[in-house]
C-alpha cells in the first residue's frame, strides 16, 4: 500500500474521522466539531491517504502554509485500529517528511496529548524531540535539514 496525496472534500475526511474517531486518545467525538475540522483540512491541508483497495486505511493532513517555509504543521494523523502495526504510520510520517523537503521547509511540527503515550513513543522512535509543552499538550518537532 503506497502513500498518495490526494486531496478529498470534507465529506470524505468527515466519514473517515467519524468512523475512526475512537482511535485517538483521547477520542476525537465530542473533543471537536467533525463537520469543521472537516472542511478546514479538505480546505488549507495537503492530505496524505493510504489506501488498501477502496478502503482508507490511513489519514493525515498536514499544513504547509507558514509563511517563511519554517515549518510545516501535522493537524491529524492516523491509521485505523486493524491496521495498526503494520508499518502504515511510518510510511505517513515519510511522505510528509518528503513532501516538506521538497517545498524547502526546515521542520515538520505536531501536537499529541500527553495521555497519548503509545503515540509519543512512536514519534520519538522516528525522530521527533520536544518543542514545547503546556499542561496536557507536547508539540513535538522534526528536522528536515
């Protein structure tokens, strides 16, 4: 299964995160309003998409709109539950890494809560260090240069 960028409407990332929000820690229902989130990725975020046959089976959108190119910023990112494991995270986390390389950006950014410990191991493990943090929150940050 390969990484594509390809940009959906809202609907799609909708029906996507709708059915796969118990997946994030926490989960994404009732934290955020779905609709919105929707169309604000289907909006300004570049979409990353994995896919086994129709069915998607990984996810992240990722803005690339700082204006100095210093870093692009992962607003979601995720893979589902029985897909989990099988190296799909990984292979997001280089099509976003590629992808920033090539528009010259110097770092890639995200937020994770930090009850998400199986999420931050997983960051850490493939490069990530801290940026910052606040009470429940750590931005974690990759050097692409």
């Amino acid at each position: 299964m390969n990484v594509i960028i390809e940009n959906r409407n809202s609907l799609e990332i909708h029906a996507y995160l709708y059915e796969n929000a118990m997946a994030f820690v926490p989960p994404l229902i009732p934290r955020i309003n779905l609709p919105e989130y929707a169309d604000k990725l289907a909006l300004n975020a570049i979409q990353f998409w994995i896919f086994n046959e129709q069915e998607a089976v990984g996810f992240a959108a990722c803005y690339f709109n700082n204006p100095d190119g210093e870093f692009g910023f992962i607003s979601s990112i995720s893979i589902t539950q029985k897909a989990q494991g099988s190296g799909l995270g990984s292979s997001l986390l280089n099509a976003i890494f590629t992808y920033g390389r090539q528009w010259a950006y110097k770092q890639i950014r995200l937020d994770v809560f930090q009850e998400n410990t199986t999420a931050i191991d997983f960051y850490l493990k493939r490069g990530f260090t801290l940026f910052n943090q606040t009470e429940n929150k750590l931005t974690l940050s990759y050097n692409l240069v």
